[in-house]
C-alpha cells in the first residue's frame, strides 16, 4: 500500500467503521448507531484515506445483512464480523480492482480452469450457464486458457454448514441488543430469519464448522489440479422486487440460494474471488461470471479478470437510475 491513488473516490458499506460527519454506521437498521459510536476507522478505511482514497459517502445494505436483495424497507432500494464476513472492493473496472488490491501480474495462457459443468449449469436460466460457457470458449481461443472438469463433492453440505455458520454468528453478536428491545425496531423479514437462526444448537455450529475443515480439504485437493474455479455468479439475474416488500421487506429463501449458490467457497472458506460483468439476459440484465483461485492467489483471479473484461469489451448499459457522484446528479 505504499503508492499513493490520486484522487480515488470511494464509498463504503454501511457496517464498515469510518469516522466522519454526517455519516454513521448503522448497518441498515434505524438503531445500531446508537449503541456503537464509530471513535476510529476501520483498518481497510485508514490504509484507503493513507492511499489518498477520498470517501464519499457510504452504500445501503440489506438491514444487517440478513438478506440478498439489497431491499431495505426502512430506506428503500439500494455487518457483522463473524468467520463469515469478508472486506473485498467492489470497482468499476477490474483495472480500479488491482489499484486498490496492488496486485501483481501473471499470464493468463499457462492458467487452468477448473469447471464441475452439473453445478455450472445448476441456473434459473440457460442464458446465464451459456454466456459464461462462451466466454470460457473466448478465453481458450485468445488466451490458451485450458478448461479442465471437476467434481466437487458435498455441495449441498456446504450450504447447510455456510447458513448455520453465518446464522449462529449474526445472533451471537445481536443477541445483546436485541434482548435489550431492539428485535422490535428490525424490519419483518430480518425477525424471520433471526428466528431460524434461534433453531440451530451449539452442536449445529461445532458440526458445521467440522463441515467447513473437510470442505477446505476437498478444495484444496482440486487446487492442485486447476488453478482457478469458474462458475456463474448467481444462480438467478436480478428478481423483481414487489412493491408491498418495499415498505414491510421480503423474505424468499428460493431466490436468496439462487443468489448465493455459487460463492459460498468464498464466503465460508475464505477463498479470493472476483464477479466480472460478462452480459446480460434477455431482459438486459447483467450476467456476471466468478473465478475463485487458491488462497493467496489474489494476482491469478485478477490476471484473468482483466482478460474476461478486455473479451467483453463493449458499451455498458447504465441503471434505470444513475447517481454520477463526480457531477452530483441523478440521471
């Protein structure tokens, strides 16, 4: 981190500590604010501002990141610290990605692809698996990328032990307010999911955490064969958000494992992974693909990234709404 970035404009998540005005770190609710006073940043805010970074402002999330839509009904459209929770940039480009990561360089030709095509294809539509099969393709045409089948077992067993894992963590650590009062002041869909993480036991963590061991082990073991994981990033594009969830929130566990099935390596076992934008559907709804590497492999995943990005090379479609914080206008 020793170069400095000129004038890189940035925003933060709101569960992430920053110390400046008006700004608070609420973590989506309407109270977490008021029992956590932000005294000093975040170790990932003060090596930014260190970097020259200048924060704009920070992004809304889903009320304690107890969802995967990004629908807050407390502020409309759009924290924890756990074993789960991982600090990763989201850029514009993968360029902006390696300026904040300061990630070295690697050639993409000598790179094997690992891909387990039933869990690949394991989407809501063929448009997402077959736009990621077509840049696989672009890759081994352009790049030499060679792309090797794998099998990755106990897939299943992975989401069980990630949502027990990632359950019994948020509740430790809200417990303490929310015996205080505070469940009451969480929007419908957060009370809901809270209540099923109340479900699982102290044995329910301890075996998903001995779950969590032998899944490493497993990816570890295919690592030596590939050098990056490629699948989808979601299982699903963008889902409608009706306009009752707007005000009371939503809870739909179908479309959160849609929209999670695929990076749960990264979230539960801490591998590095990036989402590249790759196109959209039908609908014009962006596609993106996820390449997971080795640990400490951060250089290879964003190597390729680049490549992915420079295939897809093409005009980008801007939001329905559009917020330019560099001209402060709505477009």
């Amino acid at each position: 981190m020793g170069k400095k970035l000129v004038k890189l404009p940035a925003t933060e998540v709101d569960m992430t500590a920053a110390k400046y005005k008006p700004q608070r770190v609420q973590g989506g609710t309407t109270w977490f604010h008021e029992l956590r006073e932000v005294k000093k940043d975040a170790v990932c805010v003060s090596r930014l501002r260190c970097c020259g970074a200048v924060l704009v402002g920070k992004t809304n999330m889903h009320e304690l990141a107890l969802g995967t839509t990004g629908n807050n009904a407390n502020f409309g459209l759009l924290y924890h610290s756990g074993t789960v929770a991982i600090v990763g940039p989201i850029t514009a480009t993968v360029e902006d990605a390696i300026l904040v990561s300061c990630g070295s360089w690697c050639s993409t030709g000598s790179l094997r692809l690992g891909k387990y095509t039933e869990w690949f294809n394991d989407v809501f539509s063929t448009e997402i698996s077959d736009k990621c099969e077509d840049i696989l393709n672009q890759l081994s045409e352009k790049h030499g990328c060679k792309t090797l089948e794998i099998v990755i077992p106990e897939l299943h067993e992975m989401f069980i032990a990630h949502v027990v894992s990632i359950g019994s963590e948020a509740l430790s650590q809200l417990n303490p307010d929310l015996e205080d009062g505070k469940l009451a002041r969480l929007t419908y869909d957060s009370r809901i999911n809270l209540a099923l993480f109340q479900t699982y036991s102290a044995s329910d963590y301890v075996a998903a955490q001995c779950l969590r061991r032998r899944l490493m082990h497993f990816y570890v073991e295919i690592f030596k064969k590939v050098d990056i994981i490629v699948t989808p990033t979601t299982a699903m594009t963008a889902p409608i958000i009706s306009p009752a969830a707007l005000t009371v929130g939503e809870t739909n566990l179908r479309v959160s494992g849609s929209l999670m099935r695929f990076v749960l390596a990264g979230n539960l076992l801490g591998f590095p992974a990036i989402s590249v934008p790759v196109g959209y559907d039908k609908q014009g709804l962006p596609i993106g693909m996820q390449l997971i590497g080795r640990p400490w492999c951060e250089a290879s995943i964003l190597r390729l990234a680049a490549a992915i990005e420079e295939t897809c090379a093409g005009p980008k479609k801007m939001p329905v709404q559009f917020y330019d914080i560099l001209k402060g206008n709505l477009m």
